[in-house]
C-alpha cells in the first residue's frame, strides 16, 4: 500500500537532500584543500626535521669532512626517528654507517648501528634489525652495549617465545636502569609489555607501560604508548581505569604547556567516554580537542579534530552540527594555512631534501671520478715502478756483463805478464845446458816450478793475502839473483803493524815493477846495485816503495833495443790498465808514482805504489758490490 508523502515531510526530505549535497561539496573541499596538511601530518616535518636537514645540505655543499657529514645524517635520522618517518630515518642512518664503517670509527658505528636496527624493528624488518643489532654487539668495545645489542638480537630471534622475550629485555632494563638511560629504558619497558600481552599477563603489560610512560619525555611515544594502555584497559572493561590514566597524562601535559599532547589526550579522552557511551561528554572533549587545534594554528592537527568531531555529531544525527563545523572551518581555512609553520616547514623539507639527493649525487659523481682518476694514477705510479724495476734490471745485468768483461780483461793483463817471464826464465835455463852447469840449471828449475806454481795457483784471484804476495816476490827476485848473482842485491821490509795473512793486496801488481828495476836499471850497472822494497801502512793505504840504484830512466832508454823498448812501454801499459780495471771495478783508488832519482850525484828510479788497507771481509764485499 502507497501512503501519501505530506508537505512537511516533503520539505524534510528536501532540507536532508540540500544537506547531503552540501555536505559532499565541504568534504571534497576540505579534502583538497587539506591535501598539503595531510601530507605534512603523515610526514611529521616540523622544525626539528628542517633545521636537521638543512645542517645536512648545508655540510654536503661546503666539503665538509665526512665525519662531519655522517654526524648530520645521523641528527636528521633521529629527527625523522622522533616523527616516526621510519623508512626515511633508516636511509640516513645507512648513509652514515657507511661513512663512519669507511673511517672505522668503531665508536659511532656501533651508535649508528643501534639506531639503525631499532628503525627497522619499527617496520617489521627484523632480519636486517638482528643483522645490525648483532653487528653492534661485535663491534662494540664497550662490555655494557655489547651486551644491550646481544639481547636485542636474541630476543628478536625468539619472537615466536614471549618468555625467552622477557629474559633478554630484563637484563637490558638492568643496564638502563644503572646507567640511567632513560628513552632506552622506555623502549625497554614498551617491549616488556608487549611480551607479557602474550602471555596473558595483563596486570604486568599496564605496570610496564606506565614505567615505560614514566621514562619517556617524547609526545609520540607517549600518545602511542597511553593508546596501548587504553586498549588493554578497555579489554578489561575497566573504562575507568583508562579514563583516569589519560586524565593524568592531560593534567602532566598542561603542565608543561605540551599541547600536542593534550590534544591526542582529550581526543583518546572522548573516544574511551564514547565507548563507555557517555557521548555527551565525548562531544565536549572534541569540541574542545577541536578549539585547542585550531587556536594553535596546525592546519593538520585542526583537520584531524574536525573529522574526528564531525563523525561523533553524523553519529549522533546532528547533520546540521557537522556542516556548521565545515562552514566555520572553510570560512578560516585560508587563514590556518597561512599561519601553519608546520606546512611551511613541510614545504622547506621537501626542497630541502631535493637539494641533498642533488647534492648526493654530485658528490657521488665527484668520488667517481676521483677514484677513476685514482685508478688511472696508481696505475701509471705502477707502470712506471715496473718500467723503473724492469730498467733497473737491465742496467744491473748489463753492469754485471761489463763487470764480468773487465774481470776477464784484468785476468788477461795479469797473463800477458808471465809469457815474457817465462821465456826469460828458459833462456836462463838453456845458458846453464849449454855451459853444462847442470847443478845450477837445476837449482834454477826447481826455483822456478816453486815460483810458477805458486803463481798459477792464485793466478785466477784479483787480490791475494799480503804473505803470499811477498813470497811471490822474495821467489822472483831469488831467481833474478841466480841469473845476474853479481849485479844487484835486495832488501824487503814489512810494517810490523801489517797482519800478512788478513791484509790483502792486488795479485802481481808489483812483480812488473821489480822486473823493470832488474833488468833495465841494476843489470846494465858496473857494480852491484841495491833493490829496496818497502811496505808501510799510513792510516788506511798501504804505501808500497821499490827504489834502485841502477842506471835511471833516462840511461836506460838509450842503451834499450826497438824490441825491449816495445816490451817495456807495454809493460807500463799493462799495468796502469790493471790499475784502472781494478779502480773501476772494486771502487778501489790505486795511485802510481813513478820517479828518477837524481839526488847529489846518485842515479836510479823510485816508484811508489799506494794501495787501500783492506781486509778478506772488505774484498768480498767490494766483490759483491761491483755487481750491483
């Protein structure tokens, strides 16, 4: 049956028809023109986050060293950490473990770490968290944070076993409490609860917050943690209970002039009078929840408020109400949004933070580059150390086949000295046969197998030991004394302080110059001439003299043949060329003097050898050295 639709009614249905329509403009407007402040309250930007931020840009732009930058990275993490931006907190904190990783600054690492593993136990990554968490606790020198970081990564391992839960948060509540860490302490607290919650132990979860409401000075954490209390209240269907908590955290609010705080409070005031259908008193709360917001000028909090109000008056079916709300907020939207700082700041942070990926970026190209062209250069610093290596290789081979050509040339000269001795030596031995001396001829051989011997044996050393060089020249002069017994005589003297058997001495560098005195200075004299060799040490050279008394340079060049005159000048040669063989090789300074003597009358030659003090120690070592 159709019932007849009466005037008052029909203009009922109107009214109700104009205030829906109305009332779906005002939601769309709000929702437009609340878009910015809804994106600044789900950020949480405020002043904190911008100052942090702009520290960071600020430290990016200037070159700042990279301890400093990883500090600002960590300051803005915490702010974000305080606003409960956990996504972006944990990518500046990952920025500045690896800076401080990088410049094994042990200390902030294990602080960063922490940090870093509680943002991520915040969204749930508890694989991550464990990991930094456990990473901290290895890291750390100090025993107190070794073992906070341990339990932390044991108790998220056992989140399937409350009561393992409970044991690691107690030993950390412990440490917190001595050393008077109060936001761990509340975070501990927090965690304690949440255990107990599942093991149905309600009575500990309220104690445990509350402690943890006790510690904790932070707004957020402590409208978070007054909701979960609420919650188990109300779980109980103590409404009383939970009323008188957040009336006492409102009255602690008011007195610090925290006005955040009080608006959360008197709205999670009206939902517990709402739930406990007491919504007059619900009504008021929001209401003045609402004046609050909007006489502190946060376009985001106002908003908030508004809909929570709005919603308790459509449920009430004060339509009329709520829409007079959207006109009074409309009419001074423009206003509130002009005024907010907080959509200024959330509009700075954005920038702000464009900036910093810009300059992220940069700096990361620059370090690119720089690593490139470090790269290039240890490379080249490389190249040119092998070329240096291979090129000092080559010169050292290359000096040890000169070294080694000039050994050779010097075992040459010292050769060329005994052709000449020994075919003057059988000539000797052929006048003895022919004079049938045989007594002498005989002598004379063994003398000189003695001396060849003697000779052949070290005739492969550059330098002998001083004793056998002596006995090399006392075995030659003996046998030129067999030869020419009336022309000359000779006397060999030795410095007392020179040790024969350890000095050492070049092999038959003098034996040239006793066969120049004998035969081309003594031999052509009238009478019997005098051979004097004389070693001494003066400081480190030892200073050989051979002097005779025989004809002189001079004289004797005259009566020479073109034969004798070739040998003699060779001689010489030869044996300057070994002087200079052996300077060259062993780093040695050889002098050599050669003088006539022409003193009141007196005729003859002095020559005067200067030879380095040296030892067999000395000798192997100038050895080894000349190959290098």
């Amino acid at each position: 049956m159709k019932y007849p639709v009466t005037h008052t009614e029909k203009s009922y249905f109107a009214v109700e028809s104009i205030t829906m329509v109305r009332y779906g403009v005002y939601i769309i407007i709000l929702l437009g023109g609340l878009l910015l402040g809804q994106t600044a309250a789900a950020q949480g930007k405020k002043g904190g986050v911008s100052k942090a931020a702009r520290d960071l840009k600020k430290s990016l732009s200037s070159d700042d060293d990279a301890l400093k930058t990883a500090t600002h990275y960590e300051a803005l993490a915490k702010e974000l950490t305080d606003q409960s931006e956990y996504a972006k907190a944990e990518e500046y904190l990952k920025k500045a473990l690896d800076i401080y990783t990088q410049l094994n600054n042990k200390d902030a690492a294990v602080t960063a770490g922490r940090a870093l593993a509680k943002v991520q136990e915040m969204q749930e990554k508890i694989a991550p968290a464990i990991q930094n968490y456990q990473s901290a606790s290895d890291l750390t020198r100090d025993k107190s944070l070794e073992s906070i970081n341990s339990n932390d990564a044991n108790r998220l391992r056992n989140n399937s076993n409350p009561q393992v839960q409970i044991g690691y948060v107690q030993s950390n509540l412990a440490i917190f409490e001595k050393e008077g860490k109060k936001e761990e302490a509340a975070d501990a607290y927090k965690q304690l609860a949440n255990s107990q919650l599942l093991q149905n132990n309600t009575s500990g979860a309220i104690a445990s917050y509350k402690k943890a409401i006790e510690k904790t000075d932070n707004t957020r954490e402590i409208s978070a943690i007054s909701k979960k209390l609420a919650t188990v209240y109300v779980a109980g269907n103590n409404f009383d209970a939970a009323i008188r908590m957040n009336e006492s955290i409102l009255e602690k609010a008011k007195t610090e002039h925290n006005v955040e705080l009080q608006i959360d409070q008197v709205q999670e005031l009206a939902q517990l009078y709402a739930g406990n259908q007491q919504t007059e008193k619900a009504g008021n709360l929001l209401e003045e929840a609402y004046a609050l917001a909007f006489s502190t000028g946060n376009t985001s909090k106002t908003k908030d408020c508004l809909l929570a109000l709005t919603r308790h008056y459509r449920e009430q079916r004060k339509e009329a109400v709520a829409l007079t709300r959207y006109d009074d907020f409309l009419h001074h939207l423009d206003t509130l949004i002009r005024t907010d700082s907080s959509l200024v700041d959330a509009s700075l942070f954005d920038i702000t933070e464009g900036k910093i990926k810009d300059l992220e970026r940069e700096r990361a190209l620059q370090q690119a580059l720089i690593s490139n062209k470090n790269k290039l250069n240890y490379f080249l610093i490389a190249s040119i150390l092998a070329m240096a290596v291979l090129l000092f290789f080559i010169v050292r081979a290359l000096r040890a086949i000169k070294i080694k050509n000039k050994k050779i040339a010097l075992q040459s000269l010292r050769r060329e000295m005994n052709p000449h001795f020994i075919f003057n030596s059988l000539n000797s031995v052929n006048q003895y046969i022919a004079e049938s001396n045989e007594v002498e001829a005989n002598k004379y051989l063994t003398s000189y197998s003695g001396l060849m011997r003697n000779v052949m044996e070290h005739s492969s050393k550059d330098f002998v030991p001083l004793s056998v060089e002596v006995e090399q020249l006392k075995s030659y002069l003996d046998l030129e004394q067999l030869r020419f017994s009336d022309k000359f005589v000779y006397e060999l003297e030795l410095d007392e302080t020179l040790d024969t058997d350890v000095v050492m001495i070049p092999n038959m560098l003098i034996q040239p110059h006793l066969e120049n005195a004998v035969w081309h200075g003594l031999r052509y004299k009238a009478t019997k001439g005098l051979l004097r060799v004389t070693f001494e040490k003066k400081g480190a050279v030892i200073r050989v003299m051979i002097t005779d008394d025989g004809i002189g340079l001079a004289e004797s060049q005259k009566l020479k043949t073109t034969h004798q005159k070739v040998y003699q000048s060779r001689g010489l040669t030869n044996t300057k060329e070994r002087i200079n063989l052996l300077n060259d090789i062993y780093h040695l300074d050889i002098r050599l003097e050669m003088a006539e003597i022409t003193l009141d009358g007196a005729t003859g030659t002095r020559i005067v050898l200067e030879l380095p003090l040296m030892d067999k120690h000395h000798v192997t070592r100038k050895n080894y050295f000349s190959y290098r």
